[in-house]
C-alpha cells in the first residue's frame, strides 16, 4: 500500500456513504494525517460527540463541507439559509479545535444557483455579496474562514453561480484573508485560461484557504455531479496547477474530492488506499514535502 503523504487529505464526500465512524477510522487506518469532514455526518452524532470522536482519532481537520446556497430574494427562506452557515461557522471553529495540531477553520462555501423561475444572474451573485458581509463579522468572531469554492459553468442554474476564481476572489476582496477565502478545486477551474494568473492573485492576497484536488474525464455521465475521478485518471494537468498554489504560498493540506457512483460502491478501505496511491503519483510529486502544514488561521 502506497504510503499517503504527509499533506493528504481525504474529504469524507469521497467516501459519500461513511458514517463519522467509519470514515474516520478507514482514513486514520489508512495512514492519512487528515480528514474533511461533511456535516450531515458529524450532526448524526452531534457536534459536541463528533469533536471529541475527531480528537480521539489523531487527525488533523481540513474542512468543513459545506455552507452558502444563499441566493434567494430576502425572506423566510433566505433568514433560515443564513442561520445554517452561522451554525456551519460554529460546527467549524468546533471541528478545528478538536483537530490534531495544524487542523484549518475552514468551511467551503458554495453560493447556490438561480432561484426557482429566475433568470437574474447578477442580482443573484448580488446576494451573495450581501450573504458574505452579514456572516463575516460572526465568522472572523469564531476565528473561522469562509471559502468560496467556484464550481464549473456547468453547475450555474442549480448549484453555484460563482463559475470562475476571478469571480471568487472578487466576491471575497472586501474582506479580510483570514475570514473569506477561496477554494481553488482542479475539477472546478483546469479549464479556465485566467487560472494560473488567479492562483497568483489569491496567493498574493493570501486568500488560498484550501485545494481541492480530482481528476475530469470525458464523458460525462448523466449525472454530472457524479463525474469526478481519481488523480491522474482523466486530462487534468495537476503538476502546472499543483506548482501554482505551492508558488501562490499555500502550505496546507490538500484534499482529495472525488464524486462518482462507482468509488460510492468501493469499500471504503479501498477508496483510501488508491486514493493514496493516484494522489502519490499525480500529486505529490509537486508539493512541498512538510511533515504538517501550517494552519489556515491561527
């Protein structure tokens, strides 16, 4: 079994159907350092038992998986999104405090699509602005940052309308680093012509809160969600982008996120162990090779 380097770590939403437990225990076992953690897990449990499980593996924490979806018109429904980030801001700041040292208060954050009927795109990226400078003075008080994760064009109308790290780093601009961030994800922006002069730009701002890492593949299946693949499997060039973010400053950990049906069924020993070993020969041999990063905040 490949060794898993230092700065892996497995985002639970690849090894989707885990429970807290079990995630925790085939990443630990598998000799990973780290673990991203989704939210509908850690609730099961409760936050307070899921803290105290997280310190008891010996794993550092990552990122929190996921805030935002807050484009809506103001209203009801608007109020209760914005409610379920602050308690994501909580769940955050609680997770990086029961993490191994060098855990990251960081939660990913993606914007949500158009509103049901809607056609208006930029009022609907408005309200994401707005979103942000209500959370912002609660997460900057939870010492949690916020990242915004660009999706792919593809996922516009019913997941994020934020599309671009350019956009992204727009959005976040107004704020300090260490409260809102970016997400910089290869299946979300390889595509992009502008990428490599935005890493640079979040570097220098200092706003890479998290990498993200999976390979694209065509085609795709009918359910794009489910169309992301193991490093290396696909066309995406992850050494150029790799030596972007080491060049942009980022010393974190780097998260493995692979949505498909197929790695779904894999038993999840499996899942970490070729994780490991695709993100050895793909990833790995353009990071910095630390024995633990840095926190994202202190």
């Amino acid at each position: 079994m490949s060794t898993p380097h230092p700065r892996l770590s497995m985002n639970q939403g690849t090894i989707k159907h885990s429970t807290l437990d079990e995630a925790l225990g085939a990443v630990a076992g598998g000799g990973y350092e780290s673990i991203g953690l989704w939210r509908e897990p850690v609730h099961d449990v409760g936050l307070a038992e899921a803290a105290r499980r997280l310190t008891a593996s010996g794993l550092r924490f990552s990122t929190l998986c996921r805030g935002g979806f807050f484009t809506m018109g103001e209203g009801p429904a608007r109020r209760a999104q914005l409610d379920d980030n602050r308690r994501a801001i909580e769940e955050t700041a609680t997770l990086a405090s029961a993490g191994a040292p060098g855990s990251a208060a960081v939660y990913v954050l993606v914007a949500g699509g158009l509103p049901e009927g809607s056609r208006d795109l930029i009022g609907a990226r408005s309200r994401v602005q707005d979103a942000l400078a209500e959370l912002a003075p609660e997460a900057e008080a939870a010492g949690v940052t916020m990242a915004i994760e660009p999706l792919h064009p593809m996922f516009a109308s019913d997941r994020c309308v934020v599309t671009t790290l350019k956009q992204a780093l727009d959005l976040a601009e107004p704020f300090d680093p260490s409260v809102v961030g970016v997400t910089v994800d290869t299946f979300h922006i390889w595509w992009d012509p502008e990428v490599l002069p935005q890493i640079a730009r979040a570097g220098a701002s200092g706003r890479i809160a998290t990498y993200q890492v999976c390979d694209w593949k065509t085609p795709l299946p009918a359910n794009v969600l489910n169309s992301r693949h193991y490093p290396g499997d696909g066309v995406i060039d992850f050494a150029t982008l790799t030596r972007a973010v080491e060049a942009a400053g980022y010393a974190g950990d780097v998260e493995v996120e692979i949505f498909n049906d197929d790695v779904f069924a894999t038993p999840f020993d499996e899942v970490v162990a070729r994780t490991a070993e695709t993100f050895g020969a793909a990833v790995a041999p353009h990071l910095a090779a630390t024995p633990a990063p840095a926190p994202a905040r202190a």
